[in-house]
C-alpha cells in the first residue's frame, strides 16, 4: 500500500479556509451577543450557528469575547498601506479618497451595522472591551511601519511611531464616537457609512492639526 493511500481522515484546511471559519465563527458570535448578550451566549451556541463543534470554537479562540476579534481587525493592513501611499501635501483625512473607509471594519460588508451595535457593547462589557482596546494596540505599530516607510526613516524612529499614536487615537476616538451616538437599531448601511465616514474625516483632521 503506497504512503498516498494510507493516509486517513481530512486533508487539513487551508490558511484562507481557517481565515474564512473564523470570520463565521466572528459573524455568528456577534449576532449572538447582540441578540441576547454575552453573558447568556454561550460557546456551544456559536459553534451551533456555525455548524461546528463548541471545541473547534476554542480551537480557534481563548474566549467567545476574543471571537470577534476578526471583525474589529478586518483592514489593518488595507489602511495602513493606505498610509503608506499618503502623498506628500495631501489631507490626512483624504486618504479616505483611496478606499481606506470600504476596507474598516465597521464599515465593511453586509454586517457593517451589527459590529457598530457590538462597538456600543464594548461599553458596559469588559471582556469585549479589552478585546476591542487590545485590536488597536495590535494596529499601532503596522501603521507606524508603514509612516516610518513613506518618509524613509528607520522603522525604530520615535516621529512615526509618535504620529500611528495619534493616528490610531483617531480612528479609535471616531468610530466609538459614531457607534454611540447612532440609534440602537443602527440606521441603514448608506446612513451608518456616511456618519462613520464624516465621524473619521473630523477625527483625522483634528488629529493632523495636532496640539495647540
């Protein structure tokens, strides 16, 4: 028997196949929360809506609250190669001109609205908050590589490091921001997109003017 044939079970699943279940497991845990809390979603829950075990949940994630962390992530990397292609003269807040704004998480795809109801929970839920905080503190320093990359300095330089601080700030500020001040049912997505993208435009000009 040839080694080809002896083998058993699955073939394993691929990087994009694990990425495509997490964001499932992602979409299914924050319908839950939304619908009827975190404390009372449990991980089997999930999993149920899934379709998958409440083991492979945890395969995937520490917690239910760290289960969506694929959504508060979703276009780290799209916005920080936004940064990178920052013309020189250019608004920071125009950069939105090349896509940044499709490509954040509270402003992509069919679940835009539900993740600005999960950013409302971040408030009263700690674990979901920490998840929340923690996803930010990630992004910092890709888009501080990437400021360091569009003005040539060392990518250990303090002046982009210092400018992804306020940056971040920004972003963070203005989409917790909009997400608090919007109606519970969210508005419409053309609504919720277009108070999400006036809530970053001020943000980020505000930022760009820095401290008087």
């Amino acid at each position: 028997m040839t080694a080809a044939r002896a083998r058993t079970g699955r073939p394993p699943l691929t990087e994009q196949r694990k990425a495509e279940i997490r964001l499932e497991i992602a979409r299914a845990a924050v319908d839950l929360f939304v619908e009827q809390g975190v404390t009372a979603t449990t991980g089997e829950q999930i999993g149920q809506a899934v379709g998958v075990s409440a083991r492979t949940v945890w395969r995937y994630f520490p917690s239910k609250e760290s289960c969506v962390q694929p959504l508060f992530s979703a276009g780290i990397d799209a916005i920080a190669e936004c940064l990178r292609h920052w013309r020189p003269g250019e608004p920071l807040e125009e950069i939105f001109d090349h896509g940044l704004l499709a490509d954040h998480g509270l402003a992509q795809g069919p679940e835009r609205t539900t993740v600005g109801a999960l950013v409302r929970l971040t408030r009263t839920e700690p674990g979901l908050r920490a998840v929340w905080l923690q996803t930010y503190d990630e992004a910092e320093p890709a888009f501080a590589r990437a400021l360091a990359e569009r003005a040539a300095l060392p990518a250990d330089d303090l002046r982009p490091a210092i400018q992804a601080a306020m940056f971040n700030a920004a972003l963070r500020a203005a989409v917790e921001h909009h997400a608090w001040h919007t109606a519970d049912p969210a508005p419409d997505a053309a609504a919720t997109r277009a108070g999400l993208e006036s809530a970053l435009r001020t943000a980020l000009e505000l930022a760009a003017r820095g401290l008087a």
